[in-house]
C-alpha cells in the first residue's frame, strides 16, 4: 500500500464511518472476489467494534473512578468538617473577644473621624468668620475713605465760599 492508502485507511479506520467503510470494502472484496479486500474490510469493522467496546469500558473505568475520588473527597471533606467544628468550638470565646475588639476599634475610630470632622467645620467657620471680618474691614476703610473725600471736598467748597465771601483773607 502506499503512503496515502496507508493515511486513508488511518482516516476511516475508526468510528462510524470506519464502520461504514468496513462493510463496503467487505462486500465489495465478495463482489470483486478480492478476499484481501474482504478481509480488510471485516478486520476494520472488528477494529471499529473493539474501538467502541474499549471507549465503553475506559468511560465506565472513569465513572467509576470518579466515583471512587467522590467518595474519597466526601471522607475527607467530612473529616475536614469534624475539625473544623472543633476548632470553631474552641474558638468560639476567641471569637467572640476579637469581636468585642472591633467592635470598639469601630466606635473609636468613629469617635476619632466625628472629632476630625467637628475641628474641620470649626476651622472653616473661624476661616469665615476671619473673611467676613476682613470684607466688613475693607468696607469700613472704604466708607472712611469716602468720609474723607467727602470732608475734603466740603472743605474745599467751605474754602471756596470763604474766599468768595471774604477775598483777602486767603491770601
């Protein structure tokens, strides 16, 4: 046979269609009174048979070793479990103490943020407080200043008057 043939039969060797293929080359070697070809194609549906047969067993051989480690792992899970209650059991009192612990962990640090909180807000009101006091300041300047101005330009036109009133003396 030749390389090809060879990979050809590997192809259909197997499954169904080898099956398949099987049967025709058999009953084309007894049609052909070829009994190699006959006895190729027999040979492949046996191969495909004992294929199928093997296919079976190995999935049975898994279930049942699956099962096998299902059974194992539930054994050890169990025992796992044992433990574990045990441990929780001696540390229930463990337990319950880091609870208390964070518990007031929680309300200190609650306290410590409500502090900052409280130091916060009076920063920002003393802040505002020190603003408003310097914008009642510069309006306090400004209204002296226009005061001023106002007093001065009363004192120019008081000045104005005298000298129009009395010509000499504001020489």
């Amino acid at each position: 046979m030749s390389e090809r043939e060879d990979e050809q039969q590997e192809r259909t060797a197997g499954g169904p269609l080898g099956k398949v293929a099987g049967t025709a080359k058999e009953a084309l070697g007894s049609a052909l009174r070829n009994e190699d070809l006959a006895r190729e194609g027999r040979l492949q549906k046996v191969q495909v048979e004992e294929e199928r047969e093997a296919a079976e067993q190995a999935k049975e051989a898994a279930g049942v070793e699956a099962e096998a480690e299902l059974a194992a792992e539930r054994t050890e899970t169990q025992a796992e479990r044992r433990d574990l209650e045990a441990d929780l059991a001696r540390s229930g009192a463990e337990e319950e103490i880091e609870h208390e612990s964070a518990q007031r962990k929680r309300a200190a640090e609650e306290r410590a943020r409500e502090e900052v909180s409280a130091a916060e807000r009076e920063r920002r009101a003393a802040e505002a407080d020190a603003a408003r006091r310097r914008q009642e300041g510069a309006v306090q300047e400004s209204r002296k200043l226009d005061e001023a101005q106002r007093l001065e330009h009363e004192a120019e036109r008081a000045e104005s008057v005298a000298d129009v009133v009395d010509p000499e003396e504001g020489r």
